[in-house]
C-alpha cells in the first residue's frame, strides 16, 4: 500500500497501482463498493484507478485522483458528498465543483480540498463553521473558497473542526 487511512469503523488503503481498496462496516455505503455490506476482507473500490490520495470521515471516504478531481462516497447525511442531497452513496461520485485539486481531507462528516492555487473549499457538517463560510448551517454543495485564506499549502479536516496553513 502507498497510503493508509482510517475511519470510524472502515479502513482505506491507496496502492501502487492507483486502486483503492477498503474494509469494516459498509452500512453507509464507505466500502464503495455499490452495497451496504460489512466487509472482514479489503474489497476494490468501484471505478477509481489514479488514486493519488485518500482519506476517511467517520462513515464516507474521499480519494483526490491524478486528474485533481475528487470522488467521494458513503455517507451523506450532512451533505459532505456534495451533490446537493443527504442521500448515503454505495458507489463514488464526483465532488462537483472541485477541480485542480492537490489536496484533500475528510473530517468526522465533511470533506475539505485545497485547490491548486491556494484556496480552500469545503462541504457538509457545519455545526462548528467547519466549512468556513462563517455559518453554522450544513453545506451540501462545494462552497466558494474561504475568502480569509490565500497561498495555503496545508489542510487537514478534524471531527468538526478544519485546519488551513
């Protein structure tokens, strides 16, 4: 494996060959694996092979791809798929909106990406302003970047909580 990451109750691993392959409970659909199936042994993740990152919220998982787009899926119920709903998805889609992406990060039940110029955008639970759009409402779309933060570098999405360097 190239790189690891671990969720609640599901793990992720990225391998060489840009396949993501993943573990645990599937109930909300985290192991995408089009099913809601617990998993004791890795499965292949449907439709994704230029993996270049991955990273795991409590109950859905992100990958970035060589493209810099990103797919997410599993868990929806704060919108942190970002396709406008909070319906759960088995099987990755698209982060609309998320384009020229260098990094991302998935927070307890949002997800975080950096784009290549700097900027950061977020979607989901926003209890905390997590998604940095100074409100507390969840965002089940990719918000514009935050307008405070330019030349980041860094990211990284806690429980509920978000951290830009």
């Amino acid at each position: 494996a190239r790189s690891v990451a671990g969720g609640n109750a599901h793990s992720l691993a990225r391998l060489a060959d840009g396949t993501v392959w993943a573990w645990g409970r599937g109930s909300e659909g985290q192991l995408g694996d089009n099913t809601s199936t617990q998993r004791l042994t890795p499965v292949k993740v449907d439709g994704i092979a230029t993996a270049r990152e991955i990273s795991a919220g409590v109950y859905h998982s992100v990958a970035r791809l060589a493209d810099g787009t990103v797919k997410t899926w599993g868990y929806n119920a704060q919108g942190q798929q970002g396709d406008g709903t909070t319906t759960n998805r088995p099987a990755p889609i698209t982060l609309d909106g998320a384009t020229n992406i260098r990094a991302i990060s998935a927070g307890g039940y949002h997800t975080l990406v950096l784009d290549r110029d700097g900027k950061v955008s977020a979607v989901g639970y926003n209890n905390n302003g997590q998604i940095g759009n100074g409100s507390t409402t969840n965002q089940t779309t990719l918000t514009t970047p935050v307008n405070s933060l330019s030349s980041i570098s860094l990211i990284a999405a806690g429980g509920e909580f978000s951290l830009a360097g």
